[in-house]
C-alpha cells in the first residue's frame, strides 16, 4: 500500500523539476553608446588602426549636423591606406532620420566611387557593407570581413541598403 503523502511529495518535486526546465527569458541588450557599439564591431573584425574623427570631419564629410544626433562614433584607417570604418550615428528623436540615413548612404557611395580609381583592391570592403537601423541607431561598418562585422552588432537590426 502506498501512503498519498509520498506520492504527493514525489509529483511535487517532477513539477518543480520541469518548470527549472524551461527556456530562459531573452536577455534584453544594454542601451549602448555609440562608442560602444564600436567598441564592439571592431573587436569582432580585423580592422586596420583606427582612429577617431572630429565633429567638424563628422558634419563635412556626411554633410549633417551634429546636432541632428544624440550621440555618434566615427572611426576610420588611421593611415588612410584603406577605406575601413565603423559609423554609429543615434538620431535625435525630432530629427530626420530618412535624411540622415540617406547622408550615409550617399557617403558610402561616394567612398565606392573614390576607391573603384584609387585603390581597387580595397573595393570588395565597400560593396560588402551594409548600412543598418535599429530604434534610431544607424550603423555603418566598412571592414575586412562585413559578416563579422554585422553579427558583432547582434539581432533586430534592419539593412537599409
């Protein structure tokens, strides 16, 4: 003859067991800053020596204001004897972020049409990246390996080019 309280006990524990079972809750991502997000694209790819850029090379070079964002990571080849970058641009929530994402649009392609005559061997770096969104972060990454480069930045972003 059993005794219920065992049984009892013996389900209790199988039911606590199966819950431990299930799949953790997704982890939601820090808020990063855009020096961060950098930080990590170039961690996660071979980039040449970077260096960062001003404010005044930011806006003369993509032709926006720095005020539109309300944080931002350029870096470029120290050197400049390759086109790799990485461009993290967080726009302000009143500013127009299709016109900043066609600035850098229009910049990578620029870039494309300068190295296509100057440095031909560097061409596959630009035509392998990808500009990508994410809740008003644009991410431009110009490296030796982009599928690197693009899964340093993890899910829920979306190409826009």
């Amino acid at each position: 003859m059993r005794k219920p309280g065992i049984v009892c006990s013996l389900l209790l524990c199988l039911a606590l067991l199966l819950t431990g079972c299930g799949q953790e809750a997704p982890k939601a991502e820090p808020d990063l800053t855009c020096a961060q997000w950098s930080d990590k694209i170039q961690a996660a790819a071979e980039f040449a020596a970077m260096t960062d850029v001003n404010e005044k090379y930011l806006e003369k070079a993509l032709l926006i204001q720095a005020s539109s964002l309300s944080d931002w990571a350029f870096r470029r080849d120290a050197e400049g004897a390759t086109p790799e970058m990485i461009l993290l641009l967080r726009v302000k929530p009143e500013a127009d972020k299709a016109a900043v994402i066609q600035a850098v649009k229009d910049y990578l392609e620029e870039r494309t049409l300068l190295y296509r005559d100057y440095q031909p061997d560097q061409l596959f770096k630009l035509e392998n990246a990808s500009i990508m969104e994410k809740d008003g972060l644009i991410a431009l990454a110009v490296s030796p390996d982009a599928e690197k480069a693009a899964s340093a930045l993890g899910g829920g972003w979306n190409r826009v080019q």
